[in-house]
C-alpha cells in the first residue's frame, strides 16, 4: 500500500501563454510538497446549474525562499507569478502512448513486406476528443508514398483511406458517428477482392480490442477489385500528416493483420513496456520508436491542469530565523484554478460574430476592414487591419442601430458620411467592399441615395461608382466624373425580398472587363442563403478604388449638404482587391451564427478565444443555437451552448481548457465505475445514503426562446399526487419547434421516481483495484453501486458523475463524486437485446394481477386494461425474459402464453432480493420502461 499513490506536481514557470501548452516546459516541484494533502475539486457541486471552475490546493516548502514572489533569492525568480501553469499527476498501474504535437510512435515498413491486398487494422485508445484526428496509417503527404490511412471526421465518424497508386486517395466513410466513448476500439476490415470480383470495406466499433465488434454503418460492397499502394512509408500512431498535429491522449494497443484471420503485420501494446521507453519490440518483434514533443510512453495520469491564482507565503511558527544562517521554517499555500475563474472574473465581451470571423487567423489581410463598432460620438473608425481610419462627418450616430445580433453597435447613418482612403496596393483589375447593411422600416429619405462609394483617381472616365438606394428598397449603381458630373446609372428591379427593415450581407464590386467596367451588387440573408443579386456593364475605363465613402456621398462639386439614409446601419466594411467571395463562415457570421449546432459553437468560440477544448459526444446531434449575441460575456456564451443542448460543461483535466459532454453522450451509458456497496470491506465509505426530497423537482416546465416563443409542459398525474413544482428555463435556440422537446425533457428528469443519492465516497483505500478505473473515470460518466443494505431500494443504484472532489495524500487517495440520479438517462435505444430487457421496450398502457399474489408464486394471470396484449414466447421467444415490477417487487419473466386477456406470465421471484405478497388487481409494470429521448 506503501506504493498506492505517486503523486507528482509539476509548474511550467517560463511558459508562454498563447503558445501551444505541448511545448511549455515543466519543472517538478514534487520535492518541495508540504507533508500536506493535494485537493481537487472538478465539475458541479452539489447539482448546481452550472459547473465551478476547477481547483487545486497544496503547500510548498518555502524555507530557502523560492516560493516567495518577487523574492530575488528564489531559484524561479522572476518567474514565480500570477497565471504559472500547474498540473498534477498520479501513476497508474498500466502504461500507455501519448502524443501531441508531433508525437509519433513508428515501425519501419518497407515496400517488400507491405500489405497489399486485405488489411485488418484495429486500434484502441482513450482519447478526450475522438473527432478529426489520424489514428493508425502509412501514408505520406508526398505523391508515392500513399498506403493506407484510419482517421476520423469532425463529427466522429470512422474513415478508411487507400490509394492503389500511391497518388490517388479512396476514402471510405462510416456515414454514422462513433459511441460517445472515450475508451473505445475501431476495426477496418478491407478485402480487396472477395473472389467474385467484389471490394468489400466494412467498419467496427467495440470497448476493446478483445471486442465484440458492432458494425459501424453500412458496408460498402463493390464490383471492382483493388489493391493497396506498397510505400516504403512507415506505419504511424500519432502525427502522420504534415499538416495535423497529433493529439492522443492514451493510445493502448494496435493490430495490423494481412486478412482477418491472418497473420500479424504489427501488434504494439503500449500497456508492456516501461514508463519512460523510447524504443520497444511488438508480438511480431518489429521495433517501434517513440519521438516528439509532449509525447512518450508513461503511466502518469493527469488528475489537474490549471493556473496559478493564489501565491500565500507564510511563517507558521513566526520568525525563527537565526543570526547563523538557519533560515526558520516557511511554507507557501498554492491555490491552482481552470480557465473558467479567469473567464469568470474579467467577464469578457468577445468581439462580435462578424468581427471574429473577418479578423480569425488564416483569413488573408484584406486591403481594408472597418468594424465600425464605435460609440455614439465617435469622430473616426479605425481600422481592425493596418490602413487609415474612416473620418465621420455630418450626422452618424456611433452604436445607433444595435438590433443586429452579429455586430455590436452599428453606426446610424443620417445626414453624414465616413470617408477614408485604402492603403497602397497591387491593382488586379477588381475591387470588393462586403459590409453588414441594414436599411430602416420606411427607407431611405429620397431618391438615389447613396449609400457605398468608391473613387479612384486615375485617368478612366468614371472617377466615383456609387451604390444607391431609393425609398422603397430598390438599388442602383451610378457611375460620376472626377468633376462630379453623372454619368452613367444602372438600375436593378425589385429584390426577390424586401430589403427596407431587413438585414443583409452585401457586396459591392467593380471589375475590369477589357476597355470597360463591370459592377455588381449581392446579397446574402435567411431567404437566400446561398445568395442573390444582379450586374451591370459600364462604357468606363476600370479605375482601381482608392477610397471609400459611407453615407451621403462625395465627390467633386456635391450639393451643399448630405443624402439623409434615414438612421441607415452600414458597418463591418471589408474592401479587398478581388471579386470578394461570400463564403460560408462569412455568411454565417452575418447571421450572429443562427442554426449552429452548439457542440460547433462551443468549438468555435474556444477556438477563437485561443481556449484548448475537446467535445465528447457529436455535434451533429447537438441542439441549433439562436444568434450569438455581441452583448453577451464569453462565459455566457459558453454555458447557453451548454444550457440549450442539456449536456455538461467542464475543465479539461488533461490540458488547460474547457470539455463539453453533449446530452446524447449522456444518454444508456455503460458503468465506468461500479461499486460494491458491502461491508467488510467494500468499495465505498460510510455514508452513501438517498434523500427524498424536493430539491431538483419540476413538474411544470415553461422554456422561453431568447428571441421569442414559449412553451410550457406539464406532467398533470404527478402535480396531482406531489403538487406543482414549476421551473422556467430561458434557452437560445434557433426555433420555437425545439422548445417542446426541451421542456417536456426537464420534466422528465424532475419527475423521476428515486431518490437522490448527492454524494458517493469510492473507498479505493479499501480496494486499489479501483484506482485504475477512478483514474479513468470522467465527469458525466455513469457510477453503479450494487449490493447495498436491505434497507436500501432494491436493485443496483445509478449515479451521473457530476463533480468530484480527490484527495492526495502521501500512502492514501480519498474521493467524493457529486452525483445526480441516473436513472432519468437510461433511455431508449435500438439494437440487439439487452440481457433482462434493457431501458428500451414500451411499458403497457395499463396491465394489473388476476388473483392475489402469495410469496411462491411464480405463475399467474395477468389483465391487460388497456392498449395492446404483452409479447408471448410464441411469437418473440428472443425477446426473453424481461424484468417486471409489481407493487415494487422485481421479477424475471420467462414465458407469456395466451392470445387474449388475462395471459399467463411464468416468472423468477424477487431478483432484487425483494419477494412478498401482491393482492389481486396489482399493477403490473416493466422494470425499466423506455424513457423517449430528446
């Protein structure tokens, strides 16, 4: 026991903290730990709605002065600040891989010995983040050095990749997500030629390699015959694309085989060799190399990654200090949270949709972007890109329009202009200004109205092409001399949509077209999304833009005064010298992202705030969020992701970052954890005891849609017999539809009949088997505890891990999982029979006992009163037996005979341990009848 826990504090004092955590380096302070416990706290506490930022507390020894801040003593010093990065670690009793960055484990290849023909490949892992990533290949990203690839999409479904040529790749998809499992197996099964001229792919998933393996998808079978490239590439786990950083968390073991039941090719169990090897040799005995940053082959187990936010030096006995050199006694309380205290206390308002997605790394710089998100009074808008600001004149009101979600305040224009010239740049022949446009109910005041001008100065005809609307909505293009005189004017019929009242994404463009100019107007919105508009060809020489005006127009020899747009909004001008495409992000972005699922959101919005998140589960199924609105915090923006799909916001514990588990991830699971509640000694401590109360009831549930639309769901029966409980949830989702769905599933989980069981103390101590699957458990995965007192409810007890709270201490590890009843998420499924029936058969709609019940008897009538008669081993003899409850006795059934009312059922018993007598007309139940998912 002396051994039962290794525990390991490492601090990367001189980290970089927008730099990727893979490369910070970590000093072990194990050493200098106090004889003290090491405290972790993750996810809800006590049920609450959302989840706490993570914490973790320890002391230092600081009797030499090192952990003094600003102490020039310090062997960290200057470095010993606010915000160092703290992880903790426990060893496991079992190795694995990991690899990040460009972490890879390789065996040697060459071409004479590679499969050609059928390929087996298997790989198991425990990964935090399934989606998008290359698990197992030989592929290279050269032309001739492409074999074979497994990888997976962003919403994680399993792809096979080959090339029959080295050039040319054929991937094969599952057209289905993986299980949301973080330990699972995959299995490529490709057969090249099945003998009648066929391919055929087919893809597994399974717990483990050992399986049993479930066909993922549909099979694809083709009457062709193929084979597989022979590169000299070496087979890879880890970084195997150039372009693709790795990202695997715990990889346990491969197989590559020739044929199904063939030999083995490569066989790599991470679990046999030591922590710390960078070399080993497979079942097969080929060798493999580990290499890379933030990568090897280790049993550490990170319990805790975080940040510094607390230093606290402190001298408990005062100063004993002595005129000799002795330096007293010193210790410094170190107090470690998430990324969510951070969001939380500086409240950040992210920049708005637009904004983030025309200034997001990867977009190319354009010769131009204002946001033009200043305040009422603001005498210029800058630039989010190098270049002059635009200078306001007349009457603009700064932040004038602020009803468009995807912008912040959004000047008014009225009887005003902002005007500024481009930065130098290489004329194409084209010239683009894109902006948000939302014209007022009634229009603009009067007839040509300008609204977007650019001018050029150079020697073509047509110094100035003007976009201008009339009242009623409809546009035209006018093109004027240097001296201000019109020349020509194109104008464009009624839009297929009304464009006065509405907000729009348009784009203004002037092209070469040989000895004359093309310009054109387009439009993106809800109606159109793949977009709309017209053109017009001019007698005019291209002049290439070198300013822009907004507003009332300008040019050479204007009438005093300017054009009243009537409080028009025009922001987010994005000028570049090409025909600017409307491409998806940046129509979706106009939109503030409405109809994003929320997994993607939360992706998104972590992704652009430079937050490392992984998403358990699939966003595809994922509720659509309403529009992200600019006024909103980044944690409010989070946790409503979070709030409209049901599932359960985190702190990564592996890297310092946010996780989300979605509500389907959520939903049947297998126990990750099962405890054995006996005594003498058993798998928890003292303590683990049910409540009945009130706490989180809700019978009566009315979801309110952010923008609009309300929903109530009431369960009557249950506010009959436990009165009204009622709840209101505010949700931001794209449509009134969901909120049905939404409500009546929050009365779903307020209405579940057991009692709750808030805490339970897994007692590792008693039983070091289970460190190793504590270790592995995560927030959100489902706890089981059987064999409990008699006085207990019958049957096994399910628990959701809501939160948690770990203990290390030097010869001991003590913990309490914050729980919440799992019963409510065991819900309907198709598939195979489950042993006993599963959560996913229809109860009946009303079946009672045709004579009283003694304690023996194990066959008798039953009376169906309403709906259809139970299934017989005659007609479904594999849909036995199933469990039944009567009067809270659980029983097996075994057969059902009759064809009408009353039938027989022959049944076990008290299988919860629980037999006594039942009077005639019991109602009889199933045991666990099919909740209907959300």
């Amino acid at each position: 026991m002396d051994d039962l826990v290794d525990a390991r504090v490492e601090m990367a004092f001189r980290a970089d903290l927008n730099a990727n955590p893979a490369e910070w380096i970590w000093s072990d302070v194990t050493d200098d730990l106090m004889p003290e416990p090491i405290s972790i706290t993750r996810g809800r506490q006590d049920e609450a709605a959302h989840d706490a930022p993570s914490s973790c507390r320890f002391a230092l020894d600081n009797q030499n002065s090192d952990y003094t801040p600003n102490h020039p003593a310090s062997r960290w010093y200057p470095n010993l600040t606010l915000g160092t990065p703290v992880r903790v670690s426990v060893a496991d009793e079992r190795t694995f891989f990991t690899a990040r960055r460009n972490g890879v484990a390789s065996t040697p290849d060459p071409a004479a010995a590679a499969v050609t023909g059928s390929l087996d490949v298997r790989f198991e892992a425990v990964l935090d983040d399934w989606a998008g990533i290359p698990l197992v290949g030989k592929w290279g990203d050269e032309d001739g050095t492409r074999s074979w690839l497994v990888s997976t999409t962003a919403d994680e479904q399993l792809v096979f990749t080959w090339s029959p040529d080295g050039v040319n790749p054929y991937p094969f998809g599952s057209g289905v997500p993986m299980p949301s499992r973080r330990h699972r197996a995959v299995r490529v099964m490709f057969v090249a030629d099945t003998g009648a001229n066929g391919l055929l792919i087919t893809l597994y998933t399974a717990d483990t390699l050992a399986g049993p393996w479930t066909v993922l998808g549909d099979p694809i079978a083709a009457p062709i015959t193929t084979s597989i490239y022979a590169s000299d590439q070496p087979i890879r786990i880890g970084r195997i694309l150039d372009d693709q950083d790795a990202a695997l968390d715990e990889v346990v073991r491969a197989e590559i085989r020739r044929t199904a039941a063939g030999p083995l090719v490569a066989a790599p169990d991470f679990t046999r060799p030591a922590p710390g090897a960078t070399s080993f040799a497979d079942e097969t005995n080929r060798k493999w190399t580990v290499s890379g940053v933030a990568t090897g082959i280790t049993n550490r187990r990170t319990r805790f990654s975080g940040f510094v936010v607390e230093w606290v030096p402190d001298w408990p006995y005062g100063d004993l200090s002595t005129p000799d050199g002795y330096p007293g006694e010193s210790r410094t309380a170190v107090t470690a949270a998430g990324v969510l205290r951070r969001l939380d206390q500086n409240r950040v308002t992210p920049p708005s949709a637009a904004r983030a997605e025309l200034t997001k790394p990867g977009r190319v710089a354009p010769v131009a972007y204002w946001p033009c998100e200043e305040p009422a009074g603001s005498a210029t808008f800058a630039p989010a890109v190098d270049g002059p600001a635009l200078t306001v004149a007349g009457d603009v009101a700064g932040g004038g329009v602020n009803d468009v979600p995807s912008s912040a305040g959004m000047p008014a224009f009225k009887s005003g202009q902002a005007s500024g010239f481009f930065r130098s740049y290489t004329d194409t022949g084209a010239f683009s200004a894109v902006f948000l446009l939302r014209l007022p109910n009634n229009g603009v005041k009067a007839a040509d109205t300008p609204l977007v001008t650019l001018y050029g100065t150079g020697l073509g005809i047509a110094a100035y092409y003007s976009l201008e609307a009339q009242p009623d909505g409809r546009l035209a293009i006018r093109t004027r001399s240097a001296l201000g005189g019109g020349l020509e004017v194109a104008q464009f019929p009624a839009l297929p949509f009304p464009l006065n009242g509405t907000v729009q994404l348009a784009r203004f463009s002037v092209t070469r077209v040989g000895s004359t100019t093309t310009a054109s107007i387009g439009f993106v919105n809800d109606q159109y999304p793949y977009g709309t508009g017209g053109s017009a060809g001019f007698k005019s020489l291209y002049n290439p833009p070198q300013g822009i005006v907004i507003g009332g127009g300008w040019w050479v020899g204007q009438p005093d005064g300017f054009a009243d747009l009537n409080g028009t909004g025009i922001a987010h001008v994005y000028c570049d010298r090409t025909t600017t495409e409307l491409d998806p992000a940046m129509t979706s972005a106009a939109r503030a992202w409405t109809g994003e699922q929320s997994g993607d959101r939360l992706r998104r919005l972590c992704a652009e705030n430079r937050i490392p998140f992984v998403l358990t589960g699939s966003s595809v199924n994922t509720e659509p969020m309403g529009p992200q609105r600019s006024s909103s915090t980044l944690p409010d923006l989070l946790r409503e992701c979070a709030t409209a799909d049901g599932g359960i916001l985190a702190e990564r514990r592996t890297l310092p970052g946010l996780a989300y588990r979605t509500r389907m991830s959520l939903y049947t699971q297998p126990p990750a954890l099962v405890l054995d509640g006996r005594a003498g000694p058993g798998d928890i401590k003292p303590g683990f005891a049910p409540a009945l109360d009130d706490r989180n009831a809700h019978n009566d549930v009315t979801a309110t849609r952010t923008t609009g639309g309300v929903t109530r769901a009431t369960d009557a029966e249950h506010v009959r017999s436990h009165n009204r409980y009622d709840a209101q949830l505010d949700v931001n989702v794209a449509s009134e539809t969901q909120l049905p769905d939404i409500a009546w599933w929050q009365v779903h989980l307020g209405t579940s009949p057991d009692m709750r069981y808030p805490q339970v103390s897994p007692n590792i101590m008693a039983n070091p088997a289970l460190l190793s699957p504590w270790l592995s458990a995560e927030v959100g995965d489902r706890v089981e505890v059987t064999g409990l007192p008699p006085q207990h409810p019958p049957g096994t007890v399910g628990l959701l891990m809501q939160g948690y709270t770990e203990t290390l201490r030097p010869y001991r590890i003590d913990t309490d999982v914050n729980a919440s009843p799992g019963r409510p998420w065991q819900v309907a499924v198709t598939g195979p029979t489950a042993p006993d029936g599963g959560p996913w058969r229809a109860d009946t709609d009303g079946s009672d006992t045709t004579a009283r019940l003694g304690t023996a008897e194990t066959s008798f009538g039953v009376r169906t009163i309403q709906g259809p008669l139970w299934i017989t081993t005659a007609t479904h003899p594999d849909q036995f037996p199933f469990l039944v409850k009567v009067n809270g006795e659980t029983m097996r059934v075994r057969a059902v005979t009759g064809t009408s009312s009353p039938q027989t059922f022959t049944v076990v018993r008290g299988v919860e341990g629980l037999t006594r007598s039942h009077e005639r007309g019991s109602r009889v139940n199933l045991a666990f009848p099919a909740a209907v998912a959300r």
